[in-house]
C-alpha cells in the first residue's frame, strides 16, 4: 500500500518523490526509463517502476496501492499519457492531481512558433543552414523528411544506447549524433551552436527546469533563430509549489525549512559571491526589494517583495512548503544591514551569508584601504556627523537621499570645515555608475541618486581626545566662565559616557557646555542660560568649537526644562536660587540621573547640602578644589589664588 502514486517523468515528479520520501510518506512512483529510476534515491519509503503502463494497467495499479493521491508529474509533450492517468483515476475512484511545469510566454518577434515537430520540420524545408535538434528522439523521424537531412540536422538526444541505435538506423551518425544528459547551460548551448555553425535552433517550450531560458538565450547570443513548439494541450493543474503545500495539508507534514540571510553586494548579480549565487539559485523562495530580487530571481521561483522584519517572518512561517528561502539583502549582512532586525524575529538555525558591503566596495574604487575608516549609515538617521568628521580622519557614510551629501557639506561648512574633501559614489557596480571628488564647500549644492554613499577626509593632523580646551580659546566678553581646572574635574566627577543626554544649567559662555559636548559626541547637551549676552556667547562657541548637538535654551531653570528630554547627567554652574527645584526636576525626569554641582559662595554650599538630605540621592561625594595660577611679574612668577569652589557629585537612588 502507498499513500501517493506518482507519474514521475520530469524533475518536478522527482522532486515531489523525493520531498516525500524525506518526510517518510510511502510512494509509489513510475518513471519511463531505467535511466530515470537511477535518478531517484534508492530505499526509504520509495517503490519505483521504470515499466510501461497502458490505461488498464494504471488502474490495476492504482487499485492494488490504493494511494490517497495519484499525482501526474509526467512531459508537458506527453498528452496521450497524462489522458491515461486521468482516465485510470476516474475509474479506479482516486483523487487526480495534475503538476505542471512552469512556462515562459515570449515577446520575440525573432521567434518562430509551431504546434508540433512536424510543423517545425514543414518551416525548416524552405530555410538554409544548420539545425540543432533539441525535442529528443521519439519524433526524431520528422527531421527525415528534410532533403538534406543527413548534413543540415544535429540530433542532441539523451545518452542511452536504444536511443543511439534508433537513431542511427534513421541516418544520424558521427558528429550529427550528439548523446548527452542534460542539464545544459546557456554557455553550453551557445559553443555547440557556434561549433556546428547552426542557424537553427528547434526546442520544445519545457520550462525552467527544463532548460528552456538556457536554449532561447544561447540562440540570441549565437544568432541563431529559435523555432519553438508550442505544449499541445492548454491544461490546468497545481504549481510544484502548490503539490507540495496540498501533501503538506494532507499528511500533516511538519517540514523543515532552511532559511538563510543572504548578502548580494551592490546589487548586481556580478558583484554577489558564489556562495551567495548559489543560494539565491537553490532557493524555492527568494524575498527582498524589488531592486535586489530583480537581479537574483530564476524563473519558476517563488518571489516576495517585502523588507519589514515581522512580516517577512511571518509570511515565510505560512508558506512551509517552501522549504529553502533565501532573503536577499543589500551589501553585507554585518554593515546596517536588515540581517539584525531579522536575526530577531526568524529561527535560531537562520544562516547568514556575507556579501561585499558598499565601503569595501567604494574604497577599493578609490584606492584606498579601509581599516582606519569610521563606517556610519544617514539612512533613516539621525547623525552627529560634525563630531564624526571631527574626530576621525576618514569617515564613510551611506546616504538614501538625492540631497543628504548636499546638506551635510553645507553643515560643515557652516562648522568651519569647507575644506573637508569629500568623495561621491553613485550606483556602485551599475552601468550608470558615477564617481567624483571636491570639498565640503564645492559641493555643497549637489543632488545625487538616492543609492550613494561618500568618504569624508579629514586631514586635520593633531585631535586632542581628552578635555582641557585653554580658557583663552573661548569667546567669553564678560561673561562668567567655569576656568579650566574645575572644568577638569568637574566633567571627570561627571562621568559621561559617549550618548549622554545632559543638562549644562546656568551655561554661561559654554565652556563646560562645550567640553560635555566633545566628550559626549553621540549624545545631546542642553545649555541652559538666562542672560541675553551669554547666549550670544554660547551660538558663538558652539560654531568655533563644531559641536552641532549642542542645543541652546534661552531661560531660568527648572521652567526652561520641563519640555527637555530626560537627562542621564546634569552639570548645575548657576541655579539662581533653584537648586531645590532644579534638582526636584532632575530626579522626576530620570530618578537615577548623575548630577554635579558647582558652589562658590557659602550660601549655595549649604543649599546643597539641604538638597542632599531631602532627595533621595547615593555617591555622595565633595570636593573643595582652590587652584593657583603663576603670574609674571618682571622676570619673576607668582602664583595668584583663584576662588575656591566646591565641586559636589552625587546620583539618585536610595
């Protein structure tokens, strides 16, 4: 007995037996030749027949097995055969599945269309040139009826001796008689047109897995003129994909499917590595954007066209006859790729394949190598590039907007660094591909495809990576500045990390704004100042010092920072009164917030230690710090006394 009874005369019939017998369905399957039962796997849950069967004979079969489904997986071109399966099911009372072979409906006016070999051969009498025969032997008597036969046709039929012998016997010998297995490749095809000089190349219509795409672009590329049969009946039935889903309903099969993460590179298929071809080749579904699958889908594949995370799993997690999925991402899947969100979402057993990434790629283009280079992506971002740039040499970013490198080359301009080089790739690895080179100020008015990426040189040599800036560097008029060595200290109390978001209350000129600012490059700091002059100050020093995260609030805390975002750090230099309320705020927005605090006068040191007992606060710590400076006098050096200040750090929590 046997659950499925299979007419297996094409791959997909094999592919369906072997789907089957992975999953331990028992089946019975026919095949045509001894030659096909050697293709399939031996033992398991496989009975296999290379013997002939009339109508009767089928369904004697089919009431001996009694399979729960007889499927017909035999030749487009076998019509009379599949009206026999169908005719033994109807008696034999069994459920009839047709599986079809993918088709291809040409728009080539180059194309020669017939119904049937016999038609074929009727075009090619009036024709002169070569011919390679591809339709096999058993209508190979047809070509006879040509006049010159013998010289005119190459026969490329299957590598069996019945077959040679038959067709040797009809006048096909020699080079004339060419004995091969399939598959061919489309460079196969090509040199044996080429090499037997054919102007004529005569196929059936067979699908993907037949080697029909293979055959019509051989023939383009050696100029000869495809004559193409039409299938003889114009019949209905199930995709291979649509069989394996109704076995899958029927015997609850609980397949396993493979799914893998593949990086393709720029995007072209030449840019992809083998690996990754050969997955995206294999593949039952192939997922990604339009652009990436439109480079890497074969045909008869399962194609779709998604990016969001949750629904590519799910859409996979509903399509379990599709057992080997591949979803195609741009570049590499380590380098702002999708590969992360996905990771998150799709099974542990998920592969990855690596790709070559765009910075790899657009560096080798320029000549230059990579490992000193700080990668960023602006797509979809929000970025401190200013920082970026000022702290690294080279700076690679991807871009996904016609006028993002425009934007930020005005930016640094704006920041004082017009003479940035910039370098613009374009399409990389596609025909259209550009590449050029300026100055953050030449191109601060370019727009470019969507699909860019650039490198941003910075040749500036020495970049001090620790705080200290000297007094003397900030814009200060007569504004009350925090002086360098309680800056010192006060920013190492802080403890910043680089992404802090801090409050800088009573900023005044911006020093110890400036100074969190360069520390925490990829966070946010808000200097906080109420007096007109000091603002100025403060837009002022921003620009020289290029700390573009710097925001300044006009305002009198904790008014000014009610609408904020929550600090993970606050520098308090001047709170006119407010501690108690500023350091109330501080704790409602972040309850673990860190905080320092600056006193000179008596007054605010015991504000702060009132504060200190009301709110909930932990690593108390204080510092009284006086800092003497030399002075010349003559050819002599004072040291001159300068107020002392009590540095006060502390962090919410019991």
């Amino acid at each position: 007995m046997s659950e499925v009874l299979i007419f297996a005369g094409t791959l997909e019939g094999r592919t369906i037996a072997e789907f089957l017998n992975r999953y331990e369905i028992p089946s019975y399957v026919c095949v045509a030749t001894e030659y096909g039962e050697s293709l399939l796997p031996e033992g398991g849950c496989l009975k296999i027949s290379h013997e002939r069967l009339d109508e009767e004979q089928m369904a004697e079969l089919m009431t001996s097995e009694h399979p729960r489904l007889v499927i017909d997986a035999t030749h487009p071109y076998a019509a009379q055969v599949t009206e026999n399966i169908h005719s033994a099911c109807k008696k034999a009372g069994r459920p009839y599945l047709r599986l079809l072979r993918e088709g291809y409906h040409l728009e080539d006016q180059d194309v020669v269309y017939v119904d049937s070999v016999a038609e074929a051969v009727d075009y090619l009498e009036g024709t002169s040139g070569n011919i390679l025969a591809t339709t096999g032997s058993k209508e190979i008597r047809e070509y006879t009826r040509l006049g010159n036969y013998q010289e005119r046709v190459y026969a490329r039929v299957l590598s069996l001796p019945e077959v040679a012998s038959s067709c040797a016997k009809l006048g096909f010998s020699g080079k004339h008689l060419i004995c091969m297995q399939g598959p061919f490749s489309m460079e196969m095809n090509t040199a044996m047109l080429k090499q037997y000089d054919c102007r004529y190349l005569v196929t059936k219509e067979s699908g993907s897995t037949g080697g029909f795409m293979e055959k019509y672009e051989a023939a383009r590329k050696a100029g000869a003129r495809l004559v193409l049969i039409g299938r003889p009946v114009k019949e209905e039935g199930l995709s291979l994909t649509e069989c394996k889903k109704v076995l899958i309903d029927t015997f609850s099969i609980q397949t396993e499917q493979k799914i893998t993460l593949v990086g393709i590179g720029m995007g072209t298929a030449d840019g992809m590595t083998k690996e990754a071809q050969t997955t995206c080749e294999e593949a039952d579904l192939l997922i990604g954007a339009r652009r990436m699958t439109l480079e890497t889908a074969h045909p008869g594949q399962a194609v779709y066209h998604a990016y969001k995370p949750q629904e590519i799993a799910d859409y996979i997690a509903s399509h379990k006859e599709l057992e080997k999925v591949a979803v195609v991402l741009s570049g590499d899947v380590g380098f702002y790729s999708g590969a992360k969100k996905l990771l998150e979402v799709l099974p542990p057993q998920t592969t990855l394949i690596p790709g070559i990434s765009s910075m790899i790629c657009f560096l080798a283009k320029l000549k230059m190598p990579w490992e000193d280079v700080a990668p960023c992506s602006m797509h979809g971002r929000s970025l401190n590039m200013i920082s970026m740039v000022r702290e690294h040499q080279k700076v690679f970013a991807i871009v996904g907007e016609k006028d993002g490198i425009g934007r930020l080359c005005r930016q640094l301009c704006e920041f004082g660094m017009e003479e940035v080089k910039v370098y613009v790739g374009e399409r990389l690895s596609y025909p259209d591909e550009k590449i050029r080179c300026g100055t953050a100020k030449s191109l601060q008015d370019i727009q470019t495809d969507p699909l860019s990426v650039m490198l941003l040189v910075n040749d500036e040599k020495k970049r001090i990576v620790t705080h200290g800036i000297a007094d003397e560097a900030f814009l200060r008029d007569k504004v009350p500045m925090t002086k360098e060595e309680i800056r010192s200290i006060s920013l190492s109390k802080l403890r910043l990390t680089k992404d802090s978001v801090i409050y800088d209350i009573g900023a005044g000129t911006g020093s110890v704004s400036v100074e969190m600012a360069r520390v925490a490059s990829y966070g946010r700091v808000y200097a906080v100042e109420k007096k007109a002059q000091a603002v100025e100050l403060l837009k002022k020093n921003r620009l020289k010092f290029q700390v573009p995260h710097l925001e300044i609030i006009e305002g009198l805390a904790p008014a000014a920072c009610i609408d904020l975002p929550s600090p993970t750090h606050a520098f308090i230099g001047g709170s006119s009164g407010n501690l108690k309320e500023i350091m109330g705020l501080l704790l409602a927005k972040n309850p673990d917030v860190r905080m320092v605090i600056n006193c000179i006068t008596l007054e605010t040191v015991a504000e702060a230690l009132e504060c200190l007992k009301t709110f909930p606060v932990k690593d108390v710590d204080i510092v009284s710090v006086s800092v003497g400076k030399s002075k010349e006098a003559g050819r002599y050096h004072m040291m001159m006394g300068q107020n002392p200040v009590y540095i006060i750090s502390c962090e919410g929590g019991e």
